[in-house]
C-alpha cells in the first residue's frame, strides 16, 4: 500500500558518492550476478576506495599466516645437528632481562624429528612436512628476524601491529589504509581467527589510530560470518526491506530543511542513510561470497577440507584463497597454539599434521590461478623457541621462548623464491647472519606491497606514527 | 606579557651581517646544510674512507675532486665541474645515489648560485654568526637538549601559544548590528563573526534546546515531561533556558556525564589487558569518585591534586585517611595506574615497570598539560621546547610510585550493596576446589598404586621415557587424561581469577603509595601495602637511551617540564624533590600553580569542548606544535582566566557557557552557503554543531525510550546483555579461557547507565564499539564519529535493539492499549520527544498494521540464556584438543526482558516501527 511519504526509494538516498565506511558503496546496486573470477567492484572515492601503491609492486594483496604461540624454528625449517652432540647438558640463561619463569635448571634438547633437502633449492626442511616441501622452491626463508619480547601477548602485538604495548593499528589496517580496497562487498582487511581469540582479542587486528574503516573484520567460521549480519529471527528479507523504506522516508523528511538549504550537514545523514542501504546487500551478498561450498571436491580434497586434521586449517586457507581472489587486500589466518613447553614431539607435530596439507594447497591453488605473483604470503610466529627445554619440561620435552631466533618464510609476488635468507648460531639460539628486527620485516612486507613505511604515516598524539614505529629498512636479501 | 625569557634574533658576533657576500649566506644557510645531509656521511665524515676518494668536507676537496682527478666544482661556474651534472640524476645517474634521496630543484638551484658566486667557504663562526642572524622565531631557554642544535633551535613564536602566560585579554565591543553578548564569551566569537561578515545563526527553538542542553549535561534525553515543562514555561527563552540548565547541573546525571568525557581522558578501564585481562576488582570506585568530583563541583586544581598525589596528602598526615576527603584522595590515585598493565610469570620487571613509567609519564602529559611526553622519550621533542631530560625528570617525579591495593573504606556516599553477586563468585570458586579435589585424588590413586608397588612416582610419559615394563606402569585409568591436565590448570587460573574477583566487594582502593620499588613477583591477586615501605631499591632515574631501560644514560634529578615560563618559581629551578616521598605533591603544586599556564588552559579548553563538540584548541591533548592552534586564543585565556578567578570550579563557567548565545543558536544557518565560504571548518560557530551521540549515550536513550533505564548513581560494574555470540566468544588468557559474559540476572541491573558497565579491555561491547566508544589504552581527547555499515547492522540486527523496540512497544500499549494513533504519537514523543507529524503517524500506523499482518503468522519459541558452554582448547603441552565445561551459574536466576514469544503479533508489528524510530537520524543526532 502507498505509504503518505513515500517517496521513490533512490530518491530518498540523496546523492552521495562518498564510502559509507570499511565497507563502501559500490556496484552492488547494479551487480546482482557475482562472476567468479574479477573483484566486482571499486570503492568509490571513500576512505577505503582503492589507492595506488608508492612505487609499483608486484603484490598486490597480503595472507598472513599466524602461527600463535610461538613455532619452533629449530624443529620445523632451521635444523641444528648440533644439538645431537649437547643433548641434556645443562644450559644457563641469565641477566636482567630474564623473566620470572626462566629459572631453575635447562637442558639442551635435540630435535624429535628428522630433516630433508627439499626442492631444487634444497630448502631445509622436517620430514613431516611432506605436502610443503612439494612448494619449497616457492618460498623464501628468513632465519635472521628477531622479536623483543618472549611475553605472548606483547609478541604478539608487536607482530601484528609494530608495537609491543598495543594500540596501535594492525599491519592488515595500515596495509589497507595505503591501499584501499578492490571489493567494496567485502572488508578489505580480514582475520580468520581460531574459534577462542588470541591473547590480547580484537586488539590484534584493532585499527588503533586509524580511522575506524581499516580496522579488521573477524570472519566466523560458524554461524552468521559477521556479527549481525543475520536479521534477527523471523524476520524475513521482505520484511526487512519494509522497515528500512519507513527509515528512508523519516530520515528524508528529518533532512528535508537541511537538504533544501543545501547545509553540509545533510551529507553526514545521507551517508547514515547509504549505510543501511549497504548492510542491507550485504546481508544477501556476503555469506555466498565467503561459502566454500561452492568449491569443488578436487579442491577442498587439496586443502584437505573435511580430513580430521587437515579441516579446520584448510577451510581457512580455502577461504583465504576465495577471499583474495574477490580483491580482499589483507587476510590474516590464525592456527595455535603452537607454545610446546612439553611433549613437544606430539604437540608440534600435531600442529605441523594439521597445517602442512592446507598450506602447500593455498600456495599450489594460488599459482595454478596466477594469483600467486601478486600476493604475499606470510608464515611467521610471534618469536621463536629456545634450543633448551623449558624449565616446565619434565623428561618429555619441549621448548622456551626465545626472541632472539625465529623462521619466518615468504612467497609470492616480489620475494626470492627458493632461497633461504640469514642464519642462526650453531645451536639455533640466536640469529646471527642478516639480523634485522620485526619493524625490519614490517618494512620489507610494506615494501613488497608498493608502501613506503615512511610515507605510510598518520598524526596521532602529535606526531606523524608509522607502522614501524620509527622508520627501518629494507631487508634487500629477501627481494626478488 | 611578551616572551618573557626567550630571545629573538641576537646581534651578529662575526662579521657585521652587512659585510656577508650574497655566497656566504647560501653557503651557510642552504649549500652546507644540503652538503651535510646528504653528501658527508660517504664523502667527508670519515677521512680514511672516503667515497671515490671525493672530500666535501672543505673547499679543496672540492676543487681537487674525487678519483676521476677533475674538479668537482669550478668558482664562478657551475657547468665546468662535475658536481652540479651529477646533482642533477639524469640519464639514471647521479648522486647521492639513491634516486630517492635526490636535491630537490630548490636546493639544486642554491648549489648552482654559490659555485657561480665563487663557492665561497666562510669559517665556522661566521657560519654560525650567519644562521643565527637569519634564523626566524625565537629560541626557548630549557634544561637543554641532547645536542647543542636543539638546545638553540628556534621556533615559531604561533607555536608556543600554550607556554605563553595567561592574559587576561580586554572584551572585545559589540560589533555592529550585533546584540548585547548573553556572556562575555559571546563577546569573543561575535567580534570573530563580524570580521568574518557572519551573522549568527537565531535561537534554537525550545524544543531543540532542551533535547541538546540535556544529553550535553547528563546523556540523557529530555523526558517528555520535562519537554513540556519547557515548552509552557511562559518566562522569556533566557530566564526559562536558565532553569532548564539550574536543573540539570543540580543532577546527580551531571556528574556522569562530565564522568564519562573525563574518563575518555584518563584511559578508563575495569581490566588490566594484556595476557590475562585480569579484572581490576576496585577501579569502580575511581570511576564513582570522579563522577562525585563532578556532581560536588569539586575544585579542578584539587581534583589534579587529588589524582597525582591524593596518597601523599593521605600518608603525610594532611587529610585523615577514612574522612571522606581522605577516601577521595586515595582512591583519585587510581588514576596514575589505569593504564594497561600486567606482570606475569612470564614478564621482565624492569621492561613492566618502565611501560608503567612511559604510560603514566605521557598520560600526564596529555590530560594536565595537553602535551603528549611519549614525544620526547627517545629524542629530544621534535616540535616543541621539551628535552628528553625533561620527560625523565617528569618520569622520575614518578620514580617512587608503587602499586598498592589499599584498605580504604566505603566513602558515606558510595553504592556499597552488591546483592548476590559474591554468591556467584563463590560458587564458581567451590566448583574450581572440586576439580582440584578430583584430580588431586586421582593423583593419589597413582601414587598409592606405586607406593604398593615400592616403585617410584611418575607419569606415563616418563615411564615410558625411562623405558619402565608395563607391568610397572600403573594402568590407564590411573594417569591423568589430556582434559585432566588442562583442567588442572584450568582450575588454578579460575581460583586465582575469581579470587581476586571477589575483591570487587570490599573496602579496598586501587591506590599507589611512595616508596622504595620492592621485589617485582607475577601480579595475579591484589597487592597489598608493605609494612616496611623503605625496603626495596630506590630507583635511580636517568636518561634512557632510545627509550631502552636497559640503557640508563645521564641520571636526572625529579623535574618539570623546564620551558622558561614553566619554571614557576624561577629561584628553584627545580621545584620537585628528590627525596622518596612528596615527589608529586610537588609536581601537582608546579601544575597547579596559576603562573603555569597549561592546565587551566587545558580544562578550560576541554570544557568547551564538552559543550560546544570541539575545543577552541581542535586537539584537547595537544597544544604543541603538532596540534592545531586554537581558533580563538583570547577567548580561550579568557575562559582560563575564568576558571581560576572563580576558584577552578567547573559548574559556574559550565552554566555561564550554556546561558551564552553561542550555545543556544540554531544548528541549521539560514545561509549555509555563505558560513561554508566563510568559515569551512565551522570553528567561528556560527551555527551549533549537529552531533551523533556517543555510544553510551546511544543505548542509555535507548533504555530512556523504553522507560527501563534504572538511573540508580554508581557502584561495582553491571553487566547488560551483548550479543550472546560475543559473550560466549572464547578468549584466551594464559593457560585457560576468559570466563564468559553472563548478563546479570536481575533486569534491574542490566539497565544501568553504560557509565557502570564493566568495561573490560579484551572484551568490548560490540554496540559500544562499532559507535566509536574509544578503546581505552591510551587518552582519547575527542571521540571518532565513523558511519560504518556495521552500526546499521547492529541496530536493525541487533538482539539488544530489537528487545528495547519490543519493550517500548509493549510500554506504550500497556498505557493505551487501543487507539492506535496514540500508541504511535507516544513512541515518537519518547524517540524525538516531539509529536508525530499526520503523515508520519499514518504512515507508521499502516507499517504497523502490515507488520502485524506478517507477524500473525509467525512463531517464537522463547530464548533461556545458555546455562553452560563447551569450551574446546588445545592442551599446550601436547598440542591435542581437549574440551571442558564453562558453567554459567547465572543463567538459572535470570529473569529475561519481554522476548516476541510473549509479545502479541500487535506488539510485535509495533515493534517493528518502534525498531524504526530507533535507527531514524533524529534519534541518533543532537541538533
């Protein structure tokens, strides 16, 4: 039935081309149908509208693989033979630096598993890595990046955001902040956590003192995949549509002084009005783009969806896959925890089981798609592990944390593939060739992705801040 | 006053500035700065390594060149040598060798000009005497830098208007076709539109007035009520204005209000984030303190005073510690430690102890003197007259700061009942001593099964490990399971947790004392004071080298910032002592001080912007040179002088500020067009600002709308009902999960002020945070107002929001249950608190009665909160998976708000425009 106010429903969105936030305006007006492959469309001219990069680059979008809690080098791609010889000597660690729980007695420990040279590039690797070793002239090691802290949650932070303490915008916001956006259906930025948040939760992918659009959107692996995406219960799409008309036709009236005066206030409640138009697409369009369904069998068997412990890990690295293909820039992939103070034989092996498989399946799909020349992949933990075992070991062993050493690997766009990069002590305590600190690799990453960490800068707290924190270099050996 | 200390240019010593040749100057003041930057470091710096054999450090190296043996400049003429060519980067060579780092034309240009003028090469002190005859701006006398450049740089006297004594600046007259100013005030903005051709936008209308006057000073809406009180007050718009605003600062919702913006301030937080998010048990009562501060118009400078030193003031006998001024005192101190902190087993003391330094250091330094110190922790300030000795000698007023959770008795005024919420803690403590119990007796089975047996304990592992038979291995079912170890450890971490938890409802403060540091062991219970506060080391402060505490440099002493003015008793260069205790009373005294002209600039300022949306300074934390500067300054020393003439108290300056007509005036211009031309950024307020409201003002109207708001004042944090997916959401913390978010049962509870909900730093209330509230690790100065599409979602989708339209639909038929018109035109007089216009109330009325149609047809089954969740966590010590029980006692005592299984379909279509009004811009934006 005619409602008195109405009014035509495009008419009543005023005219607005700006971003209506994370998520900008975008041809999903016009763009019904999805194709499978290109993103669908740009982000208008808004906060989150695509950017060009500094200086051209051959990535373009980033998956960031973060393996939480800390994942042995020494026992995955950096192994020490020496450790054979010190096997359960004692070991002292000591100074002003050490935390409580470093006390007592520590013991070298060697490796539980066995090594290969895997690839042309003979990249050191453990045996049960079997499905990654098949990429390994993908990927480009680096054994020289150290961290500052061998706490969990400020490692972590400093990972993920340049900053040790917190508060500061996460890598994937800053990446997004530089360049935009290239699918406005979609965040630009998205984390796939594992079902319990890490220590320190939402901080981790938090947008800090950057505008609320770049900060990341954790996607669920079950249920709605966004929060309130879902209308609540009962209420149907038609429904829906129905309250959001009255809302246009108050919202317009409420405006109509201000828009015939021409005030620019009228612009800040046309774009609360576009809003709700845009979360109302996105209701319909996003849980089909993100549906790995869609995916045939041959491929969810190559990321080994629905194996025991290949499922959870390959439906993210699926997903990750499907999401960079649709133009997402950032997308950050959780897998822990991987903090094997004991046990460590099971514990790490367990893990790698359950990554190796959907890891070399991401990397495998990527390049059979070409996507894999323009995207930067990213394996790295918070820091690495001691060579000792923990003073919480008991004879079944395991590992402390050590940031003075850890593996990090790349591959993709702009990195030197097949090549591994720096190098630890003879015991794997202490990177000791081409050292460089985590706002090192921070820098480099941007790098990669055309940024400059120095121009990548917002004020804030009265001075121009950077993912870096204060400016770092470029670690040049990792270029291609 | 002038700049009183700080010099300007100084007579030339070498040379008389008329004799420099023109090539002297661009030596001095362009060519050798460009040489230094960019040439030196390969090419000159060191002489046994130079780059292709080339000096630029003298004039012979010049003219000799490098290895090529040709000149690299020729006097006179820039095309003979070979310097400016390679200057140039073309043909993809050049120099220095990074493209990147090439000579910008402009600096080009100065090198080709001195070789043409001969490249002359003056000596040092001419060059020197040449800068500084040249230099603009002042210097600014300080405690001196890390380096002589800094120490006698200069700087642009607009940028030093914060350091600058308060005048107390004449009111301007009323310009023509102006009226008389409503408050001096007035005066200011009114000289400012004149010059700029504005006319002020007319009076608000009453209605307008009231709505913005009372979420300005409560964030509240006005009651319908209250509305139409106003509206029939038959006084003058001034004189019934001036009642409306009496009444609202006379409220006990005055005090939260102005809490809330203060808390934004001060990083505000009931947990202490990182690792473990440990519930602070006792920050309630800071935050209860400063919302009395304000209801008491308690002076600011005592606030100050109170928050840096109330302990001091406590513990050297100068307020008797269970008075209630004592109690204030002692709880204000909370402050210094709110930001986020923890110390694990897993933590380093000294790196801990210096992020507490850091933060409270620069959080100082924001909220007091609207100076961000962080700045200055690793270099000397880049912008601004402040060394890096002066942010260690701030930090070392800190230096005998310790933590303590001190007795401190219920202050007469604080909410002190916390019906049935111990019981719960209790009941989740016994059930951790049960698992405990549990293991601990499987525990011995094994044992005694060895002990039986005359062999030694062990687990399955090291038995095996150590190659023991099976028939010496106790059997399976004796060995602790994966589950059984994580829950082991699970049940030591809810006992610590919900043990100090149980704190929350006891006399007790999050407080500080002065003393000697004591040992530093991992934090996970309150930490109480030592009987013997000498005992420990007393931290010697120093310069931290690129801000490392591992790198202590030159030892400071206890200091202030030391730009000239800022020393307020010039004889004592150094008013902070360094004795342990009294460090910050001197520091509270030197901020407090009225020849220190920063905070009461800085509270005046924040005022403002509390009122007006925007400070006069646009950055309440930044008056430095990397903050903007204050559109109207007069009108800002006048306010400060203000405030401290009237004894620093808040309410006085609030009230004379909204009885200024600026405050009053309409928000819609009658010629936008002309102030967008005039006066783009708006700061001449010709107008009133349009503002969204704040999240927490956001769902406090939405409860208002309904009427289930409970506006009991303060007390332990209440928990409302978030998203359940949210709430049940597993989080880490070390060795376990963060419990869930249990609602409290009690509705009454779950619809207090967002002020009293417990904000937890790892647990974010999504509505609160997709509308901006600030993450609270650092001071907010103003809040962010994004339009995300999420907000939208979580408004229409949101569960929360669909219970407050379920619940105002349901209020509103319960009083009229017939007529429809009514039903609707009482939803918007709660919304808007206006009357429905007739479109809009036929329009809603049809909407409703389609919504009804629809809803007639479908079914709800009732939603019970969930009594447990799974929890499924990964063992790390064997990396495998094991799952565990979280049982949410509170469930069963939970008395739900009106779900659409008990609601009629009529109520339900109600609902639906109730839904509507609530998402509508006039609800959301105060006009």
């Amino acid at each position: 039935m005619a409602s008195p106010l109405a009014l035509p429903r495009r008419d009543a969105l005023f005219s607005l081309g700006a971003s209506v936030g994370g998520l900008a305006l975008s041809a999903l007006l016009a763009d019904e149908g999805f194709g499978a492959k290109a993103p669908s469309a740009t982000a208008g001219d808004g906060p989150t509208a695509p950017k060009p990069p500094h200086f051209p680059a051959k990535a373009k979008r980033c998956i960031f693989l973060t393996m939480e809690g800390g994942p042995s080098q020494i026992d995955t791609f950096d192994p020490k033979p020496k450790l054979r010889d010190v096997h359960l000597q004692e070991f002292q660690a000591g100074g002003e630096q050490k935390s409580a729980m470093a006390s007592g007695k520590r013991y070298y420990v060697e490796s539980p598993f066995q090594f290969m040279k895997a690839g042309e590039s003979g990249a050191d690797m453990g045996t049960n890595w079997p499905h990654l070793a098949g990429v390994a002239d993908d990927l480009c090691f680096y054994r020289g990046c150290q961290a500052e802290s061998v706490n969990h949650p400020t490692a972590m932070a400093h990972i993920n955001t340049g900053n040790r303490f917190g508060g500061d915008p996460a890598v994937g916001s800053w990446v997004t902040y530089g360049l935009g956006s290239e699918n406005a259906d979609l965040p630009a930025f998205v984390v796939l956590p594992e079902v319990s948040h890490p220590q320190g939760g939402a901080a981790n992918w938090g947008n800090g003192f950057l505008p609320a659009h770049y900060q990341g959107t954790p996607l669920r692996a079950e249920g709605s995949p966004i929060l309130n995406l879902a209308p609540p219960e009962g209420i149907t799409r038609d429904h829906q549509r129905r309250n959001l008309d009255l809302l246009a036709e108050l919202n317009r009236r409420h405006a109509a002084d201000r828009i015939a005066a021409d005030d620019p206030f009228a612009q800040t409640l046309a774009a609360r009005v576009e809003s709700y138009e845009l979360a109302f697409r996105m209701q319909a369009r996003v849980p089909g783009l993100i549906d790995i369904d869609g995916e045939d069998q041959a491929t969810k068997d190559l990321y080994g969806v629905d194996a025991t412990d290949t499922d959870a890990f390959g439906r993210k690295c699926l997903l990750a896959r499907r999401l960079v293909e649709r133009g997402v820039r950032f997308v950050q992939l959780y897998h822990g925890t991987w903090d094997s103070h004991d046990q460590l034989a099971r514990a790490h092996g367990n893990l790698i089981r359950q990554v190796d498989r959907p890891i070399a399946a991401l990397l495998t799909d990527l390049k059979r798609r070409n996507l894999l020349d323009e995207t930067l992949v990213v394996w790295t933990g918070e820091f690495g592990r001691s060579p000792d075992n923990s003073p919480r070991g008991g004879i079944a062993y395991g590992r402390d944390h050590n940031a003075k050493a850890m593996t990090i690997w790349m591959a993709g766009g702009g990195v030197k593939a097949g090549h591994t990069i720096g190098a630890t002590d003879e015991l794997g305590a202490e990177a000791v060739e081409c050292v460089h600190p985590i706002r090192d690799l921070h820098v480099t990453l941007l790098h990669l992705l055309g940024l400059d960490d120095n121009r990548l800068t917002y004020f804030s707290s009265g001075r121009f801040k950077q993912l870096s924190q204060f400016g770092g270099k470029v670690i040049e050996e990792l270029l291609a | 006053m002038s700049l009183l200390g700080w010099s300007g240019a100084a007579a030339a010593a070498n040379g008389e500035p008329g004799q420099w040749t023109n090539g002297q100057r661009l030596f001095a003041l362009q060519v050798q700065p460009v040489f230094a930057a960019k040439c030196v470091a390969c090419h000159g710096d060191d002489p046994a390594d130079l780059g292709g054999a080339f000096d630029l450090s003298s004039r012979a190296g010049l003219l000799t060149g490098g290895e090529s043996g040709d000149p690299a400049i020729v006097p006179g003429d820039h095309g003979a040598g070979s310097l400016y060519d390679l200057l140039k980067w073309e043909d993809g060579y050049g120099m220095p060798p990074k493209e990147t780092d090439a000579l910008t034309e402009a600096q080009r240009w100065a090198v080709r000009d001195w070789i043409d003028a001969g490249a002359p090469w003056p000596d040092a002190a001419t060059v020197e005497a040449i800068r500084e005859a040249h230099a603009p701006g002042v210097t600014v006398p300080t405690s001196g830098g890390l380096s002589k450049d800094w120490t006698e740089r200069r700087y642009d006297p607009a940028d030093l208007w914060a350091y600058q004594p308060i005048d107390d600046p004449p009111i301007p007259p009323t310009p023509e076709g102006f009226a008389a100013p409503a408050d001096s005030a007035d005066a200011f903005l009114n000289a400012s539109l004149s010059e700029a051709g504005l006319a002020p936008a007319p009076r608000a209308d009453r209605r307008t007035l009231i709505r913005r006057a009372t979420f300005d000073l409560t964030g509240l809406p006005p009651t319908p009520e209250e509305i139409t009180a106003f509206l029939t007050d038959d006084r003058d718009d001034r004189a019934a204005f001036a009642a409306v605003v009496d009444r609202l600062l006379a409220s006990p919702h005055f005090g939260e209000r102005f809490a809330s913006n203060w808390l934004d301030v001060v990083r505000y937080a009931d947990s202490a984030g990182f690792a473990n998010d440990f519930e602070r048990p006792n920050a309630w009562r800071y935050r209860d303190y400063v919302v009395r501060s304000f209801n008491d118009d308690k002076p600011f400078d005592r606030f100050l005073t109170e928050q840096i030193a109330g302990d001091e003031l406590v513990d050297s006998g100068r307020l008797e510690a269970n008075s209630p001024e004592g109690i204030d005192a002692l709880l204000a101190v909370g402050f210094l430690r709110m930001g986020p902190w923890e110390h694990t087993g897993m933590s380093v003391a000294k790196i801990t102890r210096q992020q507490f330094l850091d933060d409270v250091t620069d959080t100082v330094g924001q909220t007091f003197l609207a100076q961000p110190l962080q700045c200055a922790k690793c270099h000397d300030h880049k912008f601004d007259p402040i060394p890096t000795r002066d942010y260690y000698a701030i930090q070392a007023a800190f230096a005998t700061t310790q933590f303590a959770d001190r007795p401190v008795p219920f202050h007469p005024e604080e909410a002190a009942e916390f019906a049935g919420e111990p019981e719960y803690l209790r009941q989740r403590l016994e059930e951790a001593r049960a698992i405990q119990r549990r293991i601990a007796a499987k525990k011995e089975a094994a044992k005694k099964w060895y002990a039986d047996r005359g062999l030694k304990y062990g687990n399955l592992n090291q038995k095996r490990e150590e190659g023991a038979p099976p028939e010496e291995i106790a059997p399976e079912e004796l060995e602790l399971t994966v589950a059984e170890y994580g829950l082991e450890r699970v049940a030591k971490k809810m006992l610590q947790r919900h043990g100090w938890e149980l704190d929350r409802y006891k006399p007790m403060a999050f407080s500080v004392y002065s003393g000697a540091s004591p040992p530093m062991k991992p934090v996970f219970a309150a930490m109480p004071l030592p009987k013997d506060r000498t005992k420990g080391t007393i931290a010697a402060s120093a310069i931290l080298t690129g801000g490392d505490p591992f790198s202590p440099g030159t030892p400071v002493e206890p200091g202030v910032l030391s730009a000239a003015l800022l020393s307020v008793s010039p004889e004592s260069e150094d008013p902070v002592p360094a004795d342990v205790t009294g460090r910050r009373t001197a520091l509270a005294g030197w901020l407090t001080d009225p020849a220190n002209p920063l905070p009461a600039r800085v509270y005046a300022n924040r005022v403002w912007q509390w009122l007006f949306g925007r400070g006069l300074a646009a950055n309440a934390n930044n008056f430095g040179g990397g903050g903007a500067t204050p559109s109207h300054p007069e009108l800002l020393d006048h306010l400060a002088t203000r405030l401290v003439r009237g004894e620093w108290k808040t309410k006085p300056l609030v009230r004379a500020l909204m009885l200024s007509d600026a405050y009053a005036r309409a928000s819609l211009h009658p010629d936008p067009a002309a102030v967008a031309e005039a006066d783009p950024t708006g700061s001449l307020l010709a107008a009133a600002r349009p503002r969204r409201l704040t999240a927490e003002e956001l769902r406090d109207a939405m409860l208002a709308f309904t009427g289930e708001l409970n506006p009991a004042i303060g007390g332990a944090p209440v928990r409302p009902e978030i998203e359940p997916e949210v709430a049940l959401q597993p989080r880490q913390i070390m060795g376990s999960f963060a419990p869930a978010w249990q609602p409290n049962p009690s509705p009454d509870q779950r619809h207090r002020r967002t002020l009293y909900t417990l904000k937890l730093r790892g647990l974010r209330d999504p509505l609160l945070e997709t509308f901006n509230a600030p993450a609270p690790d650092a001071p907010c100065e103003m809040r962010e107002t994004s339009t995300i599409a999420p907000q939208a979602l979580a408004l229409m989708n949101g569960r929360s929001t669909y219970l407050r339209a379920l619940a105002a639909a349901d209020a509103v038929l319960a009083t009229d249950p017939d007529a429809d018109e009514a039903a609707v035109e009482s939803l918007f007089r709660r919304a808007f608190g206006r009357p429905a216009t007739d479109a809009e109330r036929e329009a809603c009325v049809s909407h409703w009665h389609a919504m009804t149609t629809r809803h007639a047809s479908l079914h709800f089954d009732p939603v019970r909160p969930p009594t447990e969740v799974v929890r499924i966590a990964v063992e790390e010590n064997t990396g495998e998976r094991f799952s565990y029980v979280e049982k949410l006692e509170q469930a069963a005592d939970f008395e739900p708000d009106l779900g659409p299984d008990e609601a009629d379909a009529r109520t339900r279509g109600l609902a639906e425009v109730a839904l509507v009004l609530l998402n509508a811009n006039e609800f959301l934006y105060v006009e």
